[in-house]
C-alpha cells in the first residue's frame, strides 16, 4: 500500500496552469485526475475519492468556497484533505475556507510547480501540513 | 399710478383741506360781522386741532419732502393766510393777531436751507398786505392803520427763531433720513451680496446653535433635503438628518455630533487601521446618501437678534458640507482597476514562470549557453513581473484600507535568522560578505504579521544586497526594555543615499535618481509599503546613511510586553494566538 501511487485531483479552470501543474506533479510520481471546472470538481470527487484535492478559486459553474462546501458536507468526500490553489489578495477567502475544512493552501503566484510538488511530497511524507501553507 | 405721484397727491389735498378750515375760521371768527360765538368756540378748537395736527405732520412727514417743495407750499400758505387776515379784520392788528403766527410757526417748521428768504418772503407780503389797505382805493377800510413798530419787530424775531430751529431740525431729519436709507440701501446690498455667495455655493453650509437648531442653511444644502429654507431654518437637525463617521468602505462606524465635534477630531480621522476616513450625510425625509467632508467653524457673532443679550452668549458654528461622493467613486474605481489588473495578469503571469522553469530544468543541456542565458533573463522578468504586481495590489489594499495583519506571539531571531538563511545565496553570489550574529541577551516574543514584517525585512535586506558592490551587510537585533520595542537594523556599505533622497525614501515610486541608469529594477514601491505595514504594526521605520559610505536601515516592532497595543491588535481582531 506504501508504495501505491497517490492520486490527486487537480481543480483548475486555466488550461496552462493546469498542464504545469499536471506534469510536475505526474513527474514526482502522482496520478492526477483534472476537472476544468467546479461542477467536475465534484463530480470527480464523489466518483473517485482522491488521496488530496488541489482546487482553484475563481472558476466557473461553482466556485471553489462552493466546492469546498459540498466535498465537506459529504460524508464521502469530507475526509478528502482539500488545498486550495489561491491568489494574494484573498486572505479573506481563505479564511473562510479554512472554516470549512480546507487543509492549507498554495500561492500559485508566489510558487513554481515544483515548489507545489514539494509542499505535496512533504505533505504525504509527514502527513502534515506545512505550517506556511496554514497561514491565511 | 405710482406711489410717488399719490403721495403728492395726498399732500395737496391736506394743505387745501387745511387752508379751507383756515379759511372758514377766520372768517368766523374775525369777521366784522360776528357769527353766533358757540359756532365760533368750535371752529377754534377745529383750527387748533387741525394746526397742532398740521405741526406734527410737518414736524414728521415733511422731511420727506423736497426743497422745493417745501419753499412753494410755504410762501402759499402764509401768503394766502396773510391775505386772509387782512381782508377780513381789515387790519393785521386785531386781537387775534397772534394767529399769524400760526402759519409763520408752520411755514417755518416746513423750511429747508433757505430759511431766512422765506422770511424775508414773508414780510415782503406783509408790507405788500399793509400797502393795499392803506393806499390803494378799493381796500376794504381800516380800523386802526398804525401798526406798532416794536410787535413787527418781535413777529420777525419770533419768526427767525422758530425758522432757524426748525430748519436746523427738518435739516437734521432730512439728512438723517437720507443717511438711514443709505446705510439701508448698503445693508441690503452687502446683505445681498453675501446671500448670493451663501445661495451660490456648491458646498452646503449650515449654521447651527448648540442646541442643533439650524440658522442658516444654503439654498444647496436645501437641495440636497429636497424641501425649501425656510423649512429647515429653525428645526432641530436630528429631524432633518444624520451625521455618520465611515471606514474606507463606506460603513458607518458611529454617529457624530455636529454641535460638539472638533475641527481636531474631523481631521485627525484618517488611520492606518481603518483607511481614510469621511463622514456619510444620511437625509431622514428623501433618503439620500452622501460622502461629505466637513468643515467646521465657530460662529463669532450671533444670528440671533442682537438685542436680547442672552443669544450674545450662546456661540454656534458653522459647518460645510463638501459632496465627495463622485470623487470617492472615482477613487475607488481607480483602486479596483490597479487591484483588477494585477488580478488578472497573474494567471499569465504564473503560466510563464511555470513553463519558463519546467524549460530550465528539461532543456538546460540541450541549448547553447547563450540560449541558456536567454532564457535566464526572461526568467528574471517574469520575477521582477510577480513582484511588481504584488507590490501594486498591496499598495492598493494599503489604500483600500484593507490590508490587514494577522498578529501573532513570534519568536523574533528565529524568524530573521530564516530570512537571513533564504537571502545569503543571493548575498555570497555578489561577493559580499553578509553578518549576522544572534543577540546573546534574551529577547521577548513580539507581536507581529510574521508574513508581512517578514515581506519588509526580505525588501530591505534585498535592496542592501542589491546595491551593495562590496563590501559587506550586517544585521542586528536590539531589546530595548524602556520602550518594549525590538529595534532591528540592517547596515550596508553601499554608495550611500544622497542627503535630499533621504526624506522622500518611504514615498509611493519614488527612485534614487541615477540608479535607475544602473540597471537595477526597483518598483518604487519597495519602501514605501515597508513603511506602511512597520506602522501597522505601529512601530517605526527609519534610514540613516552617508553618501559614499554606506546606508543603515532600522525598523522597531513591539514586544508581547506592550499591553497596551496586545489589547488594540485585539480590538482590530487582527491578534489570533
């Protein structure tokens, strides 16, 4: 089981970064599921359950605070570790996100895709969160 | 017909009327054929009535009169009054000679300037009267021809007087009436004048008592409330509306009192914790919001009538209300769009430092140097891009009023000692040698936004390597107990700041003049959210630096032992523990 390769579902409307995101992540190993939208977002969460969920804010059909109420209202899905791919300039998103259940969240504009692979790989080597990633 | 033209009128006819009664009594009574004397008693009492009412009139409307005027009715009633006499006595010496005077008191009373030719008008008729009874054939025969010269001579005194005090008295009230309309006639201009500047205002002005019981209000401010003047002089502003204190966006924080609030208090209201600051005009009757700045005068002089004393002591103010409520729009506006900008060029932005890094780590060997370089460079762009970007947003939150810290307890060497550890690559990369010694004192937790005071610190210390071309940079960290402040410091040997550079460092894009030309590529912006996030934290930022030698920075935060700011950051709900 150690070694089963852990699947991530990549929430992100924007086609570029979702395929950066999506190389790098398969590149350290991870099998990642994409949904272009919040809709398929959970969607695809209920359907596959995925080791960690990377959701976008700003996406069309539903939000991401949208989805985000729906994987933690279900019992399903709530056990799913959600991290939100934000923005500066929404710490009050993201405070709210963290109300709901959200497990941290990654700065696209501050991070490379290899940063965000590496908060990943600590994440499920230590099974915590990075305590930068919790800072909102 | 004008009322001009009816006054005259009127006059006319009370002298014809008066010369009439005049007339009558005369012949009543000085007739050499006496009437019945009951009938004689009662016109009497008519003629006195009538000249007492006669003095009064002159004595009071006469002033009015014109010179001219009053010349030509004079001579026409003495005259006719003489003549009268005369003819009917067949002698001006009669018993009831003294009513003569009557008409000279009168004429006298109605003189102007040129009393003493009417005067000499006077006894030139008199003297004419006395030819026709003595020498012409028809007169109507005398009794006693011999007028005494001594009752002539006091008649002439009698008259002079009375003329000359008269005069001197319609004089004083002729020139006293036309001071008072000129003094009225200014009044009501100057009164006219300042109405119009009042009236013609765009800002509203209002006056109040300190009960809040408006004086004055312009014709704008009564635009503004949608009901006339007159409906708001004298009520009680409550009535009319409120005064509310807002935040940056517009909330309102509290009501304010326009009769107590001070000048101080309206402009020391802009804050780093809430944003600038204005005040929100609610209107109770049509339900109108404005943003208005206020301006806030004590009345000096009281509005009220100036002859009850007790007013003199009950100061008001004045206040203009200045309608902001575009420009705030236009202000936001331009905040949003710098905000919605930066938003959405983030995205791209993000994209091309991704592939831009996924190119250097896959293509690096497979590209000639110089490609490699290419590809560094605009690697560097698309950094120096993000950075700018978020320095906008955050100048734009800053100016928002909504950038806000998350305080907490922070183990102060610890996280400098990781700031330093992140930035010494960069440092060694340049050749410069980077100090750092812990400080052997114990030093208190402080109560900062680890994130952001890490953000100032990054900047500083960025910038000392950035213009640093040798030499070294040294960092320390200073307890100061008195105050309960961290002093941290960081000091370059850098080409130092030019002296006039020095005071406008901290000010939004402004640039070293020449180090542009150096090629480094500052946003201007750096500094000057430093300094807006290390007085958030209400601490202080500062520079020292000699041109050529080199340039320290400093900047304090406080330590969990201030209370005082423990408690405020607890207020703002910015200190989560």
């Amino acid at each position: 089981m150690e070694n089963m390769p852990k699947r991530i579902l990549l929430v992100e409307d924007d086609l570029f970064i979702r395929d950066l995101y999506v190389r790098t992540l398969e590149q350290n190993g991870y099998i990642v599921e994409i949904a272009i939208d919040g809709e398929e977002g959970v969607n695809k969460a209920l359907a596959n359950t995925p080791d960690i969920m990377l959701l976008d804010i700003m996406m069309p059909k539903k939000n991401g605070i949208e989805v985000l109420k729906e994987i933690k209202g279900n019992d399903k899905t709530k056990g799913i570790p959600v991290f939100l791919l934000t923005n500066l300039g929404q710490e009050g998103i993201i405070k709210e996100a963290f109300n709901i259940g959200a497990s941290g969240y990654l700065l696209k504009a501050r991070m490379l895709p290899r940063d965000v692979a590496a908060h990943i790989n600590s994440y499920f080597e230590t099974g915590k969160v990075p305590s930068e990633l919790m800072q909102a | 017909m004008n009322i001009e033209l009816m006054t005259r009128y009127r006059k006319n006819i009370e002298i014809s009327v008066w010369m009439l009664i005049i007339g009558i009594g005369l012949f009543v009574n000085l007739s050499p054929q006496p009437v019945v004397q009951q009938s004689q008693t009662i016109l009497n009492i008519v003629i006195l009535t009538v000249t007492a009412y006669t003095i009064v009139y002159y004595r009071f409307v006469a002033p009015r009169w014109s010179t001219a005027e009053l010349i030509l009715s004079s001579i026409l009633v003495y005259t006719v009054f003489v003549f009268l006499v005369a003819h009917f006595t067949g002698s001006l010496q009669s018993v009831l000679f003294s009513l003569v005077f009557v008409p000279i008191l009168i004429t006298a009373l109605m003189l102007g300037v040129q009393a003493l030719l009417i005067v000499v008008a006077g006894e030139v008729i008199w003297l004419v009267t006395e030819f026709y009874f003595y020498f012409l054939p028809f007169h109507p025969g005398i009794s006693d021809p011999h007028i005494l010269l001594w009752e002539k001579l006091i008649a002439i005194l009698l008259v002079s007087f009375v003329a000359y005090d008269n005069s001197r008295e319609i004089f004083t009230r002729q020139s006293e009436h036309e001071l008072l309309e000129q003094e009225k006639e200014t009044i009501r201009l100057l009164q006219e004048r300042e109405d119009a500047i009042l009236q013609s205002m765009d800002d509203m002005v209002l006056s109040l008592d300190t009960n809040k019981n408006i004086l004055i209000a312009n014709d704008s401010f009564a635009k503004t409330l949608d009901i006339s003047q007159n409906e708001i002089i004298g009520k009680n502003y409550d009535s009319l509306f409120t005064i509310k204190k807002t935040n940056s966006v517009g909330d309102a924080i509290e009501t304010i009192d326009l009769t107590t609030i001070t000048t101080k208090e309206v402009e020391d209201n802009d804050s780093k914790e809430t944003g600038p600051t204005n005040f929100r005009l609610q209107t109770l009757n049509n339900d109108k919001q404005l943003f208005v700045t206020l301006a806030i005068s004590n009345l000096t002089v009281d509005l009220k009538d100036k002859e009850t004393p007790n007013d003199m002591v009950a100061p008001g103010r004045v206040i203009v209300l200045r309608d902001i409520t575009e420009e705030l729009q236009l202000e936001r506006m331009k905040i949003d769009f710098v905000s919605m900008a930066a938003h959405e060029l983030r995205t791209p932005i993000t994209a091309i430092r991704g592939y831009l890094s996924a190119l250097k780590e896959e293509a690096t060997t497979s590209l000639t140097p110089e490609h490699n370089k290419f590809l560094d460079r605009a690697d560097i762009a698309a950094n120096q891009l993000t950075t700018l970007m978020e320095n906008l947003l955050s100048v734009s939150r800053i100016e928002k009023g909504a950038f806000n810290l998350d305080v907490r307890k922070t183990d102060w060497v610890h996280l400098i000692g990781q700031r330093v550890e992140e930035l010494a690559n960069r440092a060694i990369e340049r050749g410069l040698q980077l100090n750092w010694e812990p400080p052997k004192e114990n030093i208190p937790e402080v109560l900062v936004d680890p994130l952001r005071v890490s953000e100032v610190f990054n900047n500083i210390l960025s910038n000392a390597i950035n213009y640093t071309q040798k030499g070294s940079i040294t960092i320390s960290v200073k307890y100061e107990p008195a105050e309960e402040i961290v002093v941290t410091s960081i000091s370059d040997t850098g080409p130092g700041i030019p002296r006039e550079a020095l005071n406008h460092l901290f000010e939004k894009f402004f640039r070293v003049s020449g180090v542009l030309e150096q090629g480094s590529k500052g946003t201007g912006l750096g500094l000057y959210i430093s300094k807006e996030i290390i007085e958030l934290h209400k601490g202080k930022i500062w520079v020292e630096s000699t041109f050529g030698e080199g340039t320290t920075f400093s900047f304090s935060v406080s330590t969990i032992h201030n209370l005082k700011l423990r408690k405020q950051f607890e207020q703002e709900n910015a200190f989560r523990v």
